[in-house]
C-alpha cells in the first residue's frame, strides 16, 4: 500500500514536472479566488471604490484633488473597466481575481530563476492557498494590482542584471513606474532592489546568484538601474507631495506604530494567525537554506516592513494590508524550503496550510468587515427600503460623515433610492466620498410626511442616536413607525408628527 502511495505521487510529481512551472500555481490562485467571489457584499472601502470608478475622469481629477490623490490612477483603471463590464460586485472584483492569479505564475517563474524550478512551484502554490490571497484577490482596491507589479518588477529586475540591455531595463522601468502609480506604500521594494543592485555590482554577481557580467571592470548596472526609477520618481512624485497634504483626512483612523503590530503583522496580511506563523518559520528556514541567494526575497520582505514600521511611528501609515506585497517574496523563501525535502513532504505543507487557513478563508467569503463578528448588511437594510418604498419618501443617514458609507452602500443596492432629503451638494460635485448636508435639517425636512432614518450600530431607540441638529429636527418632527434591526445597521421608518 505504502510503495503504491509512493508511486502515485511520483507520477503527479512527474506530470506537475511536465508543465510549465507557472501554470499550476496560476490555476490554483484562480480556482480559489472565483470561489465565493460575490458571497461577501462590497465593505466600505469597496464602496469608496464603486463611487470613484462610476464617476467621469473630470470628477475623478476633482477627488484626486480633494482626499485621493494616492489612489487615483488605480480609479481611473476601475472607471475604464466599469464602462465595459459593468459594476456588479463580481465585475468589480474580477481585476484583483486575474491580478492575484498573474502574481502567482510570475512568483514561480521569480522563484524558479532564484531557487530552482521545485522551489518556484511551491512558493506559487503555497502563496495560493493563503487566505490573504484571497481576500485581497477578491476586494476592489489596488492591493492585488501592487502584489502583482512588485513580483513582475523584481522578475524583470533579475532578468535585466543577468543580461543586461536597454530594452529589459526599460520593461523594468515601465512595471516599476506602475507600481508606483497603483500603490505608492509598494515602492518601498525599491528598497530592496536597490541593495541588490549595489551587490550586483560590488561583490559581483555571486551575490544574488547571477551570472557574470561580460563588463565587470566597467558594470553600469547601477546607472541603468538609476535611469530606470526616475520615470517613477517623475510619475509617482507628484502623487506623493498631493497624497501627503491629504494625509489628516485620507489617514485620520490610524493610529502610530507599536512594536506588537510588527508581530500581528504575518497574521495580518496573510488574514490568518496560524497560517502567518507557519509561513513565517517555513521561510525562515528557507533564508538559512538560500545563503547569499536569499538577499532579495529577504530585503524584498523586511525593508518595506521596516521602513513602512518607522514611518508609522512618526506619522499615522502603519496599515497590515499595505504590506501585502511582501507576501510572494515570503513564499519564495518558504519555497526554497521545500525545494529541499520530497515532493510529497512539500505538498503535504501545502496543504496543511491550505487546512489551517480553511476557517479564515469561509469567514472572509461571509464579509470583508474587520472583525469578521462586526458585518455591515447594507443589502440587507436597502432591501428593508425597497419593500417599503412609496412615491415621495425620503432618507437621512446618521451618521454622515464616517468611513462606514452608508449613503453608498444603501445607493449601491437600490436602483431607485429615496431621496436624500438632507444634501445639497452630493460628493461627485464636492469633489469629495461624502455629500455636505443642509444646515437648517428643520427646513429641509419641511414637508416630507415619510423618512427612513439609516444609523450605524443596532439601536432600540434609532432616533436617540442622531445626534446634533439633524437628531434634534428628527425628533420634533417625526415618530418612529417601525424599526429593523440588520447586521451592523439600524432601520426606523419615521412619519411625521400630526400638525407639524
């Protein structure tokens, strides 16, 4: 039985070893990512998403002006996308799915330049089955986008040091200056390619295992390097100086680096703290197999680690999830790792990863919100709505001004919504995610017979918890009909009061 196990495993081995090295990691990414895809409703940074992709470039320009400079150009993307495929959730999400699944291939091919082919296939395949791959595989934001380009821009890296010509350099150079207009946090990599550059030229190409350089005694790899990065210095530059003024407003929920956020970070951005941790020892010993090889997977995940952490103690920017473009690079090192046992020991760690992540992987496909206990039902409460919708009624939301959308998430789910008594200008013509409210609420809110209040938490008492001069109008005016109470919301239905 035993030497039967064996020889079915020798002979997947031998058809695994018969493709090419990026395919299986890219299907499996792909198979795991489409799993669920639209199970989970848009959470609110999603919605933020939705509301900028469905804008024109003009409006999208005055956003990028006003709270988003850093993240414009991958809405512009999205806007262009949303044109010719619509913006269901699943349509929303399908450029993080094929983004996701391009970063696996490429970080077997990475891994099988760096390590050897065995090394390469199991970093891809073990970077699928993280739940972290998946979560950000299947969100509307730039995170799977900026994983991808980091993996393509660090392959293209070592292609253009092993052989050397403009064209590799300028490959690099476009995929470098891409990376920098997704997600400007993922520059930080740069860090790393810098350093490996710097080697590459001092020590000589036994320092990142590549062959030698047909000019060592005159290597211009560093100024090719240098020329290669101004054009995202050019690009990214600006997005950086206009990101910064916004950064009271874009960054005020987050809070300085502690030193016990570098240790939640493996389960941060692998959405999984057993999972993190196994990754963690796994590439460990990965780094010690790799020696002198494994200088750039390592400064690929440590310096954008250490250099985000030292900014986030001076300036609030320490976010786990801006990171996620280190984990390919973690995976190669675990790669390297099981490069070195039986390929049926390395699949076993596979998929024993695969296991531990399982509870993680069906909590996120529920909801994106963090903690996963706190979900938001929007659909749920714009459902409540549409049941009860007549002509002429109105919406209030409470509150307005919070990362929690409300207004976009009710808008989301309803093609004909209430009318949102309360605005005077809506947060397209704002330039703006949040719409600006009357204010004299009294006013606005003479003649509506009819209103359906939205508040955030679940509430007994709905109106008790506006607050300020919207909360003091609601309550002259209006009595609470009826109450629903959804996931993370709180619906009343108020009519007015008799003889206002």
């Amino acid at each position: 039985m035993g030497q039967l196990s064996e020889r079915s495993a020798g002979t997947a081995w031998a058809h695994l070893r018969r493709l090419p090295v990026w395919l299986p990691p890219a299907l499996l990414t792909l198979a795991v990512t489409v799993t669920g895809l639209g199970s989970a409703q848009l959470w609110r940074d999603e919605l933020a998403t939705w509301s900028a992709a469905t804008r024109s470039p003009g409006d999208l320009a005055r956003l990028a002006g006003t709270i988003d400079a850093a993240t414009g150009p991958y809405y512009l993307l999205m806007h262009g996308w949303t044109r010719v495929f619509g913006d269901s959730t699943i349509a929303l999400r399908v450029p993080a799915v094929l983004a996701m699944t391009v970063a696996a291939g490429l970080l077997a091919v990475l891994g099988a330049r760096l390590v050897d082919r065995r090394g390469g296939l199991f970093a891809g395949l073990l970077f699928a089955v993280l739940p972290g791959t998946s979560r950000y595989g299947q969100e509307a934001r730039p995170y799977a986008l900026a994983t991808m380009l980091a993996v393509l821009a660090t392959l293209l890296l070592v292609t253009a040091l092993r052989r050397p010509s403009w064209a590799r350099w300028a490959g690099y150079a476009a995929a470098v200056a891409a990376l920098g207009l997704i997600h400007l946090i993922a520059l930080t990599v740069l860090a790393a390619h810098a350093l490996v550059v710097l080697i590459a030229w001092w020590r000589g190409p036994a320092g990142i295992a590549t062959p030698a350089h047909p000019d060592a005694g005159r290597d211009r790899r560093v100024w090719r390097w240098l020329v290669a990065v101004l054009p995202v210095v050019l690009l990214a530059g600006p997005l950086l100086v206009k990101a910064r003024t916004q950064q009271s407003r874009q960054l005020n929920w987050v809070h300085l680096a502690r030193l016990d956020d570098l240790t939640a970070l493996p389960g941060g951005v692998t959405q999984s703290s057993v999972v993190g941790g196994l990754l963690v020892g796994v590439a460990a010993l990965g780094a010690a197999r790799l020696g002198r090889r494994a200088v750039l997977p390592v400064s690929a995940v440590l310096l954008p680690v250490l250099l985000l952490f030292a900014a986030g103690t001076v300036v609030p920017l320490w976010v786990p999830r801006y990171l996620v473009f280190v984990v390919p690079f973690a995976c190669l090192l675990a790669g390297a790792a099981l490069a070195a046992v039986t390929a049926p020991a390395a699949l076993v760690v596979v998929v024993l990863a695969g296991l531990l992540g399982l509870p993680d992987q069906a909590a996120l496909r529920r909801t994106h919100e963090w903690p996963r206990s706190a979900p938001v039902d929007y659909a749920g409460a714009a459902r409540v709505i549409a049941d009860g919708q007549r002509p002429g009624d109105a919406v209030v939301y409470s509150p307005r001004h919070s990362w929690l959308f409300l207004d976009l998430g009710i808008e989301y789910h309803l093609s004909d919504p209430p009318r949102d008594v309360l605005v005077t200008e809506d947060e397209v013509r704002r330039g703006d995610l949040w719409a600006a409210e009357c204010a004299q609420p009294a006013q606005c809110l003479a003649g509506t017979t009819r209103v359906w209040l939205v508040v955030s938490g679940r509430h007994a008492e709905p109106l008790a918890a506006v607050a300020g001069a919207k909360g003091d109008a609601l309550r002259t005016d209006f009595n609470v009909t009826q109450v629903w109470q959804r996931p993370g919301l709180t619906v009343a239905l108020l009519t007015g009061r008799p003889g206002r």
